[in-house]
C-alpha cells in the first residue's frame, strides 16, 4: 500500500533548483504577497499530473498527510489524485473527499491548488445539493475560501445551471484582491459560454460595480461591439 512518504520521494527525484528559484516569483511567495512563505521544489504541472496518475488508489489517510506537506508540489499531486479519484467516486467516496477537502482548505492556499481542484471535489460534489457551503465560503475571511466559492460553480455552468455563479459573482463583486475579480470574471465568461443573454442581463445590472479586471475577463468572448459598450458603462 503506497503512502505519502512514497510520493514525497518519487516528487523530490525531480526536484530543479532553477524551477524553483522562479515559482516562488511567479506565486507570489514574498512577505505581504498571497503565496507568502510557500516553498517550491521547481516541478511543471505536467510532471506532477504523471506522478499523481501513479497513486490513483492513494487513501484518503495518507492523502490528508501529502496534503499537510508544506511542499506545493506536494500538496499540487495530492489535490489532483483527489479530483482524479472524485470524477469516478460512488456517492460515499465522493462525500469523504469533500469533507476532506473542506476540512483542509488552509492547505488550499494558491490560485492554481483551487482551480485543479474544487470544480470536481467541490463542486461535483454539490451538483445534485444545496449549495449553501458555497455561499458561507463565499463569506469567509480567507482568500482562498472564496476563490473555491466562485470556481466551484464551474461544474455547475457546465451542466447549464448559472443561478449561483451570477448570485455568487454578485456577493463577490465588492472584494478587494484582483484574484477575486479574476475567478469571478472567469466564471462569468464561462456562464456567457453557455447563455450570452444572461452573462448580459447580469452586465447590464452590475458593470458599473463591477472591478476593471472581473469585466474585463467576463467580456473575452463577447463580440467587439458588445466589450466597447459595457466598457464605456464602465
């Protein structure tokens, strides 16, 4: 039975000094940025996707040990053997790896560890429930809590279902960081994606509340026309 010790080492074998002098530029790991203290071993997202492809059947015990690992990578290959493992969990699997994942969410603690992750164990998980968790996520105090918030509800608009992206993007409108506005923007491109009407009706109400950056991002796919209207409402 494989545990997280061994995929500790099998990670730590591609350990490179020059990734890892620049991921903590590129995640923002300086004192007062948001990825403040975090500690990089310079492995490519591809490479830990093969790896974590290798520990499919890793337990949910040893899953929480890689996860509380203060190695991003580390916790990266943890994440994406749980979303891995959450897009062919019976119902009972995919509980636990939601409860487990909202249990640990301060290990969930930079952009690309919440969106590998919270669409598939968050989100699929939620699909057929009441979506209220989403909601007190999106009131929380922790950055990355909100951020789960709002990308969450990916797997939702995938299905065509964009109540709670537009009501979510909404509550989110008035926050202060820009990768807030960047998941919100995001998701609300994906939602005009599926229905450009409603993506508009919700501009209409909200563009001028709405941060540079979050318009910006929810414009990419409108006609050029339509981005220079709700640019000048701006």
């Amino acid at each position: 039975m494989s545990t997280a010790t061994d995929v500790q080492t099998e990670l730590n074998k591609f350990e490179n000094p020059t990734e890892s002098e620049f991921l903590p530029r590129f995640f923002k790991t300086k004192e007062g940025q948001y990825g403040h203290g975090d500690i990089f071993i310079g492995l490519r997202v591809p490479l830990t996707r093969k790896i974590a492809a290798n520990y499919k059947e890793l337990s949910l015990s040893e899953i929480k040990k890689l996860l509380q690992s203060p190695i991003h990578e580390h916790r990266l290959c943890a994440l994406i053997i749980m979303t891995n493992q959450a897009k062919k969990a019976d119902a009972a699997h995919k509980k636990a790896l939601y409860d487990l994942y909202v249990s640990q969410t301060k290990f969930v603690n930079n952009w690309d560890l919440v969106d590998t992750s919270c669409r598939d164990i968050v989100g699929g998980y939620l699909q057929n429930k009441s979506r209220e968790p989403l909601y007190k996520l999106a009131k929380s105090s922790d950055l990355w809590e909100r951020r789960i918030a709002m990308v969450s509800t990916w797997q939702f608009i995938r299905g065509g279902d964009l109540h709670d992206t537009f009501k979510i993007a909404e509550m989110l409108l008035g926050d202060t960081h820009d990768l807030i506005h960047k998941a919100v923007g995001w998701m609300l491109r994906e939602a005009g994606k599926k229905d450009e009407a409603a993506l508009k009706e919700f501009l209409d109400e909200h563009t001028h509340e709405m941060p540079r950056t979050a318009l910006r991002y929810s414009l990419e796919r409108l006609h050029s026309g339509d981005k220079m209207h709700y640019m000048r409402l701006k």
